[in-house]
C-alpha cells in the first residue's frame, strides 16, 4: 500500500491506496519542521491516525509538505514516519513540487500555492527549476491568506477599515488591541491567526473596500512572483489553495488585468496528485 500526503501549515490531506486503487483518504493537522519538532510531529502522527492505518501494510509514503525545502526539515519528517512504519520507503518533497505535480501533471509551466501562505514555482514537466523565494509571514506571503488577513488587522488597527464592517467584525470577533497584539508577538502560530480573518473579509468582498483590498494582495503577488518568470504570460499557470479557489473570481480578474490567462484553480492538490501517481479514484 501507499500512503501520500500533502501538508500545508494548518492540514494534511491523505490518501491511502492499494495495487492503484484509493482505499481511504482522512485529514489531520498540519506541520511544518521549521515550526515543529520531529517528535511533536510523531505525537500528530500518533494521535490523528485512524488505527487501521498504523496496522496496515503500508509499503510507500509520498509527502508534500510545507516547509520540506531543505536536507535537514525533510529529515525531520522523515525520521517521525520512520518510527510508525518501520518497514516504508519514505519520500518527501516540498509542497511546492506537490502543487506543480498536481496541477501541471507532467506538462511545464507555472505552479502556484495560495492558501495560508503564498509560494511559486517555475516546473519543466519533471523538476522545479526556478523558485522566487518564499520569505514568509514576517517579510512576505503576497496573496495568501495570511496577507489579506494582516492587511485587514492592520488597517482595522489604524480605523481604515469602513465603519459598517468594523462594526460586523467586532460583532463576531471581541477581540481588543492587547488580544490582538498578544496573538500575534506572544503566541504561537500568529499566521495562522491572522490568517484566519480573510475568511471575514470574503463575506464582504462584494464590498468596495474588501475587494480592493483582496485585489491589491493579488496584484502583489503577481509583481513580486509572476513576473519574474520568464515568459510568465505565455506560460501556462496554475493555483492551488483555499485562498486561490474562494477567491479565485477576484483572482482571474486581476490575472486577466495583468495579460495572464488562469489555469487549473484548486482549493486542494489532492486529486491532481492521485492522478499523477496512477492511482483510480472511483
């Protein structure tokens, strides 16, 4: 059997399959190495699992993860798999390659991730041949969930934000500066959290001010990672990702702005990577 798996910085999806047919698929938390330890990883791992997987024969794992861009993060989930099944080959690959394996196949063209966090590649049908950084929240994330959401906290922070949606917010968010302040420098996983708020900002995108805000992280995007792929229009370019796929109107429209024509948009790379490695869903 083989199990693959593709993990963002807030789920994993996966997929158990036998002799190229699917036989369950079940999500569980996310982990990314740089934020978690291998053995907090094998708590996960312990804890979500359904026990009829740890029984079975599983033989192969494929996993796309966030965060798996070095020898040593790979590493890490490696070895916390290693300990579950003692008798697997174990793959790991960046999510970024999961994105192009499942969206482009094994075509060339652009891969894109927009969901808590934002990345993209350059693919030529096999490898990943050029990779604009992917700094993260701290520095960047253009286009991800965790952009819009910063940018709306800070501008809520400031009293930019449109009176009737400020006041919606706090109807169902009570959250004062220090709460705020607290989540994002004192606690853990602040992307997360501010991410979490461009679901808000999506029950108002029909609003002026919410859509220029969601267009303005999209147009980002495309200045600080698509163009700097040569020839980025003439490409084909894919979108994988919550983020991408619940906005992907206002996506297409500031694609189509920008002389690029959308691709595959996909809220999840799962299908796309059964396909690629032969396996029947039906």
């Amino acid at each position: 059997m083989i199990l693959i798996a593709d993990s963002g910085s807030t789920k994993t999806e996966w997929s158990l399959a036998h002799e190229g047919r699917l036989m369950m698929q079940f999500k569980t938390a996310g982990f990314n190495p740089y934020y978690f330890s291998g053995e907090a990883i094998l708590q996960i791992l312990k804890h979500d699992f359904p026990e009829s997987l740890v029984r079975s024969d599983v033989r192969e794992i494929v996993y796309y993860g966030s965060g798996c861009s070095t020898p040593t993060n790979c590493g890490i989930v490696a070895d916390a798999f290693s300990q579950l099944f003692k008798q697997a080959s174990i793959t790991i690959h960046h999510d970024l390659l999961g994105a192009a394996h499942s969206l482009l196949g094994r075509s060339p063209g652009i891969a894109c991730i927009l969901g808590t966090g934002s990345n993209s590649c350059l693919y030529d049908g096999v490898n990943i041949v050029m990779n604009v950084p992917s700094l993260g929240y701290m520095l960047a994330d253009e286009g991800s969930g965790l952009y819009i959401g910063k940018k709306f906290i800070t501008a809520l922070l400031y009293n930019e934000v449109p009176n009737h949606i400020r006041t919606d917010f706090y109807a169902h968010h009570p959250l004062s500066l220090e709460d705020i302040l607290n989540h994002v420098y004192s606690k853990p996983q602040p992307g997360k959290f501010l991410a979490g708020f461009a679901s808000f900002v999506g029950r108002h995108i029909a609003d002026p001010w919410c859509h220029a805000l969601v267009a303005g992280s999209f147009d980002d995007f495309i200045r600080v990672q698509l163009s700097k792929y040569p020839p980025y229009q003439q490409l084909p370019i894919g979108f994988v990702g919550s983020v991408a796929f619940h906005f992907r109107q206002e996506l297409s429209e500031r694609l189509s702005l920008a002389g690029i024509t959308a691709g595959n948009i996909m809220a999840s790379p799962s299908k796309g990577l059964l396909a690629y490695h032969g396996i029947s869903q039906h």
